[in-house]
C-alpha cells in the first residue's frame, strides 16, 4: 500500500471503531441516565476506571452532562462522535455524501441533546442515525473490503467496551467469530501473537486467557 491507501485504511478502520463506540456508549448511557433520574445513584468513578478515563467530576449530574455532551474533553462521547464524523468527512469520496450525511446527523442530534433538560429522545436519535450510517454503507460503498475495514473497527471496539464494561459477555465468542471473520475479509495485517491469544480463548473457552489478556490482545490486532 502507498501512503494515501494506509491514511485511508487508518481512517475508514477508526470511522469503524467510533461510530461503535457512538452507539454503544449512547445506549448505556441513557441506562444510566433513566436512574439518576429515578433518583438512583451513578457509580461514574467505577466506570472510568473500567473504560481507562481519569475521573474528574464532582458528581453524578456533572459526569453525566460533561461525559456525553463536552466536546472538549477528548474522553467524552461528543469527542467522540466529532471525531466519527472528521473521518467520515475525509472519506466522503470513498463512503458516498449520503451515507456521511448520517453522521452529521448523529452529532446534530448530540447537539440538541445537549440543550435539552430531558435528552432521552435526541439521544435516540443519536441512536438511529448511526444504525442508519450502517445500513448507508452496505448500500452505497461497493467495495467489500472497504466495508469489511470499517466492519472490523465495530467488531474491534465492541468487543473491547464488552470486556471493559463486563457486559453482554455472553455474546463474547459470537462476536470474536464475527470479528476475525471480517478481519481477514478486509486484508487488514494481523498481530500474530493477537490472534493467538483470541484462537486459545475461542477454543479453551476462556479457560487459558484471562479477560485481561483478551483485552490486549483485542486492542492490539490490528496493525496500522
């Protein structure tokens, strides 16, 4: 690959790894929105520990508030969804305008979130708009290895805020399946010792690797 094709291939694979991280984190969040709500305490010092963020708010209002909708913070979920969208931008060529124009929406919706004193539905919007975006790029990019880069980047950040997070583990080896399948479909180079480590945990069932050791190993597999 020249120069150009590897900036490509590192865009078009983090456009992956943030719209997944869009999408999750939108929804886990507004989980732990509705129980502020209800009056439910947010144990947020737990949660950026798990997710390797320093903690620096005061309270549960003040995470909730800066932690989705503070574009500053380089931690944030708007950090996030703004950085989604700059590769998204740069690969307008290559994604279609139409399929961009969804992620343009998602940060608008962020935006308007971000106004309002019950954000539940902007945040839904959130939501669709990136579910859209996936169905957009099945639709519009022809090339199946270009899908397969950004399909790979999903995969990769899933699985990694499903170790962190220590949820929906029971869907670890469906997803590990679905994950090394679209890496080898996108001609992505591999970490050898990576995939060794995600082979012995899908055959020993967990048994040999800790969640640790395929939380490294999940970070580091692809070269870029």
């Amino acid at each position: 690959m020249d120069y150009v094709s590897l900036n490509k291939t590192n865009r078009l694979f983090w456009l992956g790894r943030y719209s997944e991280r869009v999408l999750s984190l939108t929804q886990y969040m507004m989980y732990w929105y509705d129980k502020m709500i209800d009056g439910s305490g947010i144990d947020y010092e737990d949660y950026c520990e798990k997710i390797g963020i320093p903690c620096k708010y005061e309270s549960s209002e003040d995470f909730i508030r800066k932690y989705l909708f503070d574009k500053e913070d380089k931690y944030s979920l708007r950090n996030a969804a703004e950085e989604m969208l700059g590769n998204g931008m740069v690969l307008r060529e290559t994604i279609s305008s139409k399929t961009l124009a969804y992620l343009q929406m998602a940060v608008n919706a962020l935006e308007l979130a971000s106004s309002d004193s019950a954000p539940g539905i902007e945040l839904q919007w959130v939501i669709d708009d990136v579910m859209a975006f996936r169905g957009s790029c099945d639709d519009f990019i022809e090339e199946e290895y270009i899908r397969n880069i950004i399909k790979c980047g999903i995969s990769i950040e899933r699985m990694s805020l499903y170790l962190r997070l220590g949820y929906n583990l029971e869907q670890a080896s469906k997803e590990i399946k679905k994950m090394m399948n679209r890496l080898y479909k996108s001609g992505l180079e591999a970490q050898a010792m990576s995939v060794g480590t995600i082979e012995l945990y899908r055959m020993d069932k967990s048994e040999g690797v800790s969640e640790e050791e395929l939380l490294q190993a999940v970070e580091n597999l692809v070269v870029l």
